[in-house]
C-alpha cells in the first residue's frame, strides 16, 4: 500500500480560520479541520454560558496540545443587535491577535455557515481584517448526520431541499408547500407545537427527529413520530419531513 501524501491547508501566521468540526465527535472532522486545529496558534472555543462544557472543545481534544485555548462564553438569546456587538468587540481581540502574527482558528460545531456563531465573528472580521486573511473550512452539518442515521434520501432529481429554524411555526407552516424536503434546526424548543403542526397536515408519518446526535447515550433518535409523547429536548434537535417528491422533468 502506497504511503500517500494528502496536500491540505496549514494555518498560517497572522490569519484566522472559521472551522466546522461536526457534530462533536473526533473522527467525523475532516483532515483539514485536524491540521489546522493542531497547528494553530490560538483556538477559540464556543460555550453557551451558563454551561459547563464546551461540546465543541471536547470533540478537538486528541487534536490539542500547545496551543492557547479561548472559551468564548456567550449568551443564547434572540437579540440579533446585542449579539453583533459582542461578537465585533471579540473581533477586535482577534484581530489584534492576527496582528502580532498569531494563527487563530474558531472551532465550530457542524458548519461555520449553518446557523453557527462563526458566522457573527465572520462579520465583523470581514470589515476589519483583508479578506485573504480570512478561511472557512465546512464540517458535516446537523442535517446531514441526521439523515445518515436513517438511511434515507433527501433529494432526487427536481426536488428542493430548504433549511430553517423551527422557531417561526407560521414560517414552517408556508415553507411545508415550497419544498420536498424541509429540515428544522432547533426543534427541541418548540417540539410539541411542531408535533401538532405535522399532525394537522398529516405529515408525522414522514418525519425523523434527532437529537444529540453523536453525543454518545445522550443521543435520541425518532423514526415513529405518531407515537410521540411529550419530553424535553436538548436544543440541538433537527427535524427532517419529507414531504414528497417532485415529478421528473425529461429533456
């Protein structure tokens, strides 16, 4: 067997890297989301405050020897003003970081473009940093591992697929007639309204819900949605509904 040499980004001195690990376990990053979490300068770690861990830290930890670790505490609210500013002022600090020379990666679960706090961070950077400074690496997102625990396609052919928070159930409502495939981020907090909504338009039967996933024994999966009964859910739950298909278009 060949000893292949894999080409992959290495983190560079005064640049920052927006970097999608997954949905937290160590061996679903991608190579380049390893080498770049291993060499790197600085991580910053995400971590909801009021929490005691930080699930994206942990899933880095056999990448994590010397360098500086940043755990970025910071508040889950709906309030997009208060978070832009936050996030600009802990842009200044990066900044100041890539200025002295320093390599500053931003871990992430899932993607750093998908409902993710990079994409504050990106932001900000984008004004005050020259863009070729700046790299986003995609990890597997939620609704890919999701749809990977049971087996079943999301698109064919002409069907369209739509991401969105569940949080607006009036928005959920519309967007069941505008796609074949429809996945909802953040179900768990609002998970029996949603359940009725399904219910009412007689789509339980084609919905899949997962939760924690790849969070070991705290991971929940749901093929039997008729059969649910009222529980909690971590906020990290995504919904999959399919819908239907469309018809194929020939020629």
């Amino acid at each position: 067997m060949k000893n292949l040499q894999i080409p992959t980004m290495r983190p560079q001195p005064g640049h920052f890297y927006a970097v999608g690990i997954g949905p937290g376990s160590p061996d679903m990053l991608t190579v380049r989301a390893a080498r770049l979490v291993e060499g790197c300068d600085t991580i910053i770690s995400p971590q909801a405050k009021g929490s005691s861990r930080s699930l994206a830290l942990e899933a880095v930890q056999p990448f994590v020897d010397r360098q500086e670790i940043i755990v970025n505490n910071y508040p889950m609210e709906r309030n997009g003003e208060k978070s832009r500013k936050r996030w600009h002022l802990f842009a200044e600090e990066v900044v100041r970081r890539c200025a002295a020379g320093e390599s500053v990666v931003q871990i992430t679960l899932g993607d750093p473009l998908i409902f993710a706090t990079s994409s504050y961070l990106l932001q900000s950077l984008s004004e005050m940093m020259p863009a070729a400074n700046i790299h986003v690496v995609p990890g597997i997102s939620a609704f890919q591992i999701a749809a990977s625990r049971f087996a079943e396609t999301l698109t064919l052919q002409e069907d369209r697929l739509m991401l969105m928070s569940a949080t607006d159930l009036s928005a959920v409502e519309r967007a069941l007639g505008q796609c074949e495939t429809l996945v909802l981020y953040k179900a768990g907090t609002c998970i029996d309204a949603l359940m009725d909504l399904l219910c009412r338009h007689n789509l339980l039967d084609r919905a899949r819900l997962v939760s924690c996933c790849e969070q070991g024994e705290h991971e929940l999966l749901l093929d039997d949605l008729p059969s649910w009964q009222s529980r909690p859910l971590n906020y990290m739950t995504t919904m999959i509904v399919r819908i239907g298909s469309r018809p194929w278009l020939e020629g």
